[in-house]
C-alpha cells in the first residue's frame, strides 16, 4: 500500500476550493488555489438507495488523487444523528454531532453548529450556514482554526478553505 500524507508545513497556509454543484454521487475534487487537484471526496449511499447528499450518505471517504484513502466518515449506528469518523487505517479517530442551530436573522438563515471530540478528548466546534456555504472552525480554547466562503468569482460556487 503507498504511504499517504496531507500535511500543511507548520508556519505555512493552505487554500482548498470545493466544487458543490458537481453530479450527485460522483467524486468531488479538491484544489489548490491554482486549479491543481490534491485531494478527492467521495459520497457513497446507503443500503437502500445512493444518497443525494452527505448528510444522508452511509459514508464519506476522503482520498488522496492517486486514490488512497486518507480519511472516512460513517453514520452511528448506536446513537442518532452522530458520525463516526475513521483514519486511514480503519481506527475510530472521533465523532461528529450536531450541537445548536440559531436564527441569522429575518430571512430565515440557519446557523448550524457541530462539535467534533477526538478519542483522546480534543474537541473543534464547526459553525456555518450551509445554503451560503459558510464555515469556521475553532478549538476548545475558542481559537479560530480555519474558515470557508463562496468564491464569488467562480460560477461553480466554489468553496474556499483557509
């Protein structure tokens, strides 16, 4: 098996784009902020039916371009509404809830929040309103880790990872 890594240098930063209005169910492709792919996703269905998207999805794999799986995402089966999420190796790494979800406002906007816990206790806080692809992300020590945003010049309503 090739050994696999994604791993931004310390002191340096990285910019991702994502592509949502890709076909349902095929592999998305990550960028660099220069078009070059890094990284693929991939949502795959349930049992019954493909899933039309992740929150419905019975798994989410992260992979490399050379197709090694970094990273993978499954639904609980013991509790409701929990994700499960697994390194590369199979090993629990963490889970995934949703948290709150608070009115931004007259138009109706929902800020989601989600909490995610390591099995060794870390713990991020992910908030976004997903209709206007919006996201941040602290720690536990309320520090601000990294934050997305439509790409207003992109007509494929691309997302930008900072």
């Amino acid at each position: 098996m090739p050994a696999c890594s994604c791993v931004v240098p310390a002191n340096c930063e990285c910019s991702l784009r994502l592509n949502f209005k890709r076909a349902r169910m095929t592999p998305v492709a990550i960028t660099d902020a220069d078009g070059n792919k890094v990284l693929h996703v991939s949502i795959q269905g349930g049992a019954s039916s493909q899933a039309a998207s992740p929150c419905k999805a019975s798994r989410i794999l992260l992979t490399t371009v050379e197709g090694c799986t970094l990273a993978q995402c499954r639904r609980s089966e013991q509790v409701d509404g929990e994700f499960n999420l697994f390194q590369a190796d199979g090993q629990l790494f963490g889970k995934l809830w949703q948290t709150a979800t608070e009115s931004c406002g007259p138009d109706g906007k929902e800020y989601r929040i989600y909490k995610m816990r390591s099995v060794t206790g870390a713990e991020w806080h992910f908030g976004g309103t997903l209709p206007q692809l919006t996201l941040d992300v602290i720690d536990s020590m309320a520090m601000l880790l990294t934050l997305s945003w439509p790409q207003a010049d992109r007509p494929d309503a691309q997302l930008a990872f900072v």
